[in-house]
C-alpha cells in the first residue's frame, strides 16, 4: 500500500473485480471497445498479482497492471489502464503510470517496459516518454488500432 498525493495505491483484490469491470464499461465506446470486457474480466481472473487500483476517499479511481517474463525476462509490460472518466485529466493516470514504472524499474533484469493501446491514448503514453514501436490498424476492434510503445 503506497500514498501518493493524497491517493492510496494497493494490489488489486477479487473483490474489486466489479467496480473495475464497471470502469471499463465507463470508458466504452471512447477507449474500449464493447469486445475487451471479456478480455479484461479474463485478465483479473487469470493475470492480476500485479494489477493495482488507486483510490480516492476509500473509492476506486483506476486501475492498472503490469506483466513481467517477456523476452526472457528483460521486457515488462503495462496493461489495462482504466481511468474513472471524471478522474481522467488529473493527473490520476500518470500517478498509477509511474507507480507502476517504479515497480519495474527494482527488478534489475528489465530493460525495457512496453503499453500497448490504441491511438486513442497514444498521446498519454507519449508525454511520459514512450515511443512508438509498431501501429496495426483495427487490432483490438474495428477502429481501435495497436500503438505498441516502449520505454526504455
């Protein structure tokens, strides 16, 4: 459990499972498309010991993990940030954001963290210093294209 400006930053927990699914849908259709929720739910189930949410006043705020084992270990990966929309625009994303970079950065054997997200968040992730690596047009949905990028 970690304070920062105000916001509790903790593992992810089963009971947090709905408030997090009802972020996601919050956010659909203008970051997600309907499709993820599966995914997403599957992601919780099956992927979450490093999946954090960040409250405010003991209430669920966002939510994001991250994902160590890529390329033998030297590549770690941010995944599923989910922002609640009155939230968004301060600066709750970038709190959780490099919360998550601090994590990966004690693991000495990552060199090189990856987000991979649509265009519609490409310009978040760019400000922190990500760079674009790859686009693929209508990866996730249709309309929803990969912006697979990197920090390095």
């Amino acid at each position: 459990m970690d304070l920062v400006d105000g916001k509790m930053i903790r593992l992810y927990e089963n009971k947090d499972r709905e408030h997090l699914v009802e972020l996601l849908r919050l956010n659909t259709p203008k970051f997600f498309d309907s499709s993820e929720e599966k995914d997403f739910k599957d992601y919780l189930d099956h992927d979450s010991e490093n999946y954090f949410v960040i409250e405010e006043h003991e209430k669920i705020i966002g939510g994001g993990g991250l994902n160590f084992g890529f390329d033998e270990g030297a590549t770690a990966r941010i995944a599923w940030d989910v922002i609640l929309p009155s939230a968004q625009g301060k600066g709750v994303g970038t709190q959780l954001t490099n919360f998550r970079i601090g994590k990966i950065k004690l693991n000495p054997t990552v060199n090189k963290i990856v987000v991979r997200r649509s265009q519609l968040v490409f310009p978040f992730y760019e400000k922190l210093g990500f760079e674009l690596e790859q686009k693929e047009r209508d990866y996730w949905a249709k309309g929803f294209d990969l912006y697979q990028m990197k920090l390095e």
